[in-house]
C-alpha cells in the first residue's frame, strides 16, 4: 500500500488491514475451514475449563515415531453432549463435522459422566454402551453394543469410560451425528437418573485422532 | 537471518504480532490469544544469493555457480522463509466441538535468499 505523502499513517492502516485479512484466510486454509465457525451455543467455561483439563490429563506427549508421521496431523477433540431421544437409556448425542475424503484414525477415546450418587453410598453399575443407529432411532432400535463396563461411585463424582475399537468404524464412515445409548444393570441404580440430575456437568467426549488429508505422500524419512 | 531495520534493504524478516480480538476471532478461538505473522521482504543481489542458507557451502556453491555461469549482475534471487515452526491452536468448531491441533510451519522464523 504505497503511503500516500499527505498521509503517511496510513501506509500503516493499510498494511494491519491487509496483514490482518491475511492471517484470517491462512488460518482457515490450515485449519481447512470454508468460513469462521458461527458458535450455534455457548459452552459454559466451567465445562471448558473442565474438559480441558481432562485432555491434558490425556493428552500423551508424541512419541518419536510419531514424529515420523508429522505429515500427518494430529488432533484432539472435545465435545459437549446433547441430550438424546431415548426414554428408557441415557441418549446422548455428538455432532463433529469432518470432509469426507480426509482419512480419520482415532487413537483414544473416553466418556466422561458426572454421577450425582447420594454421599453415603457406594454404588456398583454394570454399563452397557451402545452405538445407536440412524436418525431418531428409539431405545433397542438398530445398535452395536460398545463395550460393557463396571462401575463403582462412592458419592457423586466424574468417571470417565473407555469406547474404543468400535469408536473407530463410526469415524470411518460417513457420520456426523454419533448417538450413544447407556443402560444400567445391577443393584446400583439407574445411570440415566445419576447422569440427568445434574445437565450442568454435561457428559462429554475426549478423543485423540490423527488425520491423513487426501492425496497426502506419506514420506518415510 | 536478519530482522528488518530501518536501515536496510536487505531480505529480512518482518514480524508482526495479530491479535485475535482485533480481528473479532477470539470468541472461536480459545487459545492462543494471536500469533505472528512475519513475512519476508527487501533485495537478494547476486552477492547475497543463498545466504544465510542452510549451510555457508550453499551460499558459496551459488555464488561459483553465478560466476561460472557469468549471469548478468543485473539478476536477484527471492527474499523467502528459510526456517518456520508450527502454531498449536485450540478452537470450537461450528458444533462448539473443542478441538486442539498443530498447525505446521505456520510461523516464520527466518528469511534468507533463495
């Protein structure tokens, strides 16, 4: 922007605005983003502040030999649960928004969940997680069952349970929209009733993934 | 590699720091609160081509190539990035997804002639 010699601040204007235009449309194009992401809610920064400390307690340093695969890129993903449609379990329901042709790996993954359990009380829970079908499906439709995990709660606190392999084939295909069905068995209680009492600690999901962009050479070094 | 200084023309390397609130972003972006976006700018003449490169055989292996090859004076090689380091960045997606990733070679470090 040649300064103008009546005004020679604003060669200075001139270059921020440009500069700043500049790093908008570098760090869409890195992030490969169309546009900047308009927020359809806010996330309380309790429950950021929260999450995020999780990732760190996650968040393994790389290894040497991923640093081989720097040509791949490595991500780690928060996200907050929407409340699910099922009665009977505890729905939960998780949007991500990834391109189709970009090839996901997923290296971790945890749910955590806030049980409000009464102080006094030692519960023992026998979870099952399922994978629930399409669109709307009600409790008992179409669903793969994650894992089934034990859990114990001596007064209300976060755990935190584990859903990989089967994570992996829903990152595979071609969803946007994961649904989580939990069901409980045993003397303990109902999850839905632990987890539902207090949405402030809304569940949510931790997982580490590496991405390969499309047509990226993999080089070996 | 040099910082660009007043006076001089030569290829050096500009910073200059973006502050995500001027630009309205930081309500998406949670960490971090900028970053630098320095660039390359000035002259490379022939006497300088290649430098300061990788290694100061670079430079003398351009510099015997120029001689040898007896390429008008008038010629210049491009101020460009020699060395850059990658931007981590923490950010909600448009499902208020947190997500944390390394941007590469994001940052540029230094400026040298091609």
């Amino acid at each position: 922007a040649a300064a103008e010699p009546r005004c020679p601040t604003c060669a200075a204007a001139a270059e921020r605005r440009l500069l700043e235009e500049a790093a908008k449309r570098q760090l869409l194009e890195k992030l490969r983003l169309r546009e900047r992401p308009k927020l359809i809610h806010a996330v309380p920064r309790a429950a950021v502040a929260r999450a995020l400390r999780r990732l760190q307690v996650g968040g393994a340093r790389r290894g040497p030999e991923e640093e081989e695969e720097e040509e791949e890129r490595s991500y780690e993903i928060i996200s907050f649960a929407e409340p699910g449609g099922s009665p009977s379990a505890l729905g939960l329901r998780f949007q991500f928004s990834h391109t189709q042709d970009q090839d996901i790996h997923i290296l971790q993954a945890q749910l955590w969940l806030y049980l409000r359990v009464p102080q006094d009380l030692v519960t023992s829970l026998t979870l099952r997680i399922f994978l629930a079908g399409g669109a709307g499906e009600v409790a008992g439709g179409n669903r793969t069952l994650l894992s089934e995990q034990q859990l114990s709660a001596r007064g209300s606190g976060w755990h935190s349970l584990t859903l990989l392999p089967t994570l992996q084939r829903f990152f595979g295909g071609e969803g946007r929209t994961l649904r989580l069905e939990l069901e409980s068995h045993g003397a303990g209680g109902d999850i839905a009733a632990m987890v539902n009492a207090s949405w402030s600690h809304q569940p949510f999901l931790v997982a580490k993934a590496r991405l390969r962009e499309p047509g990226h050479r993999l080089g070996k070094r | 590699s040099l910082r660009c200084s007043q006076n001089s023309n030569l290829c050096c390397r500009r910073d200059y720091y973006v502050d995500f609130r001027d630009i309205g972003w930081n309500d998406w972006i949670i960490k971090p609160e900028g970053y630098q976006i320095n660039y390359c700018v000035g002259q490379c003449p022939l006497h300088v081509a290649g430098s300061p490169g990788m290694a100061s055989s670079f430079h003398t292996a351009v510099f015997n190539l120029v001689k040898a090859n007896n390429i008008q004076a008038s010629g210049h090689s491009c101020c460009v990035p020699t060395r850059r380091r990658p931007l981590s960045i923490l950010y909600f997606d448009r499902h208020s997804n947190i997500v944390k990733t390394d941007i590469p070679d994001m940052i540029v470090d230094a400026c040298g002639c091609s």
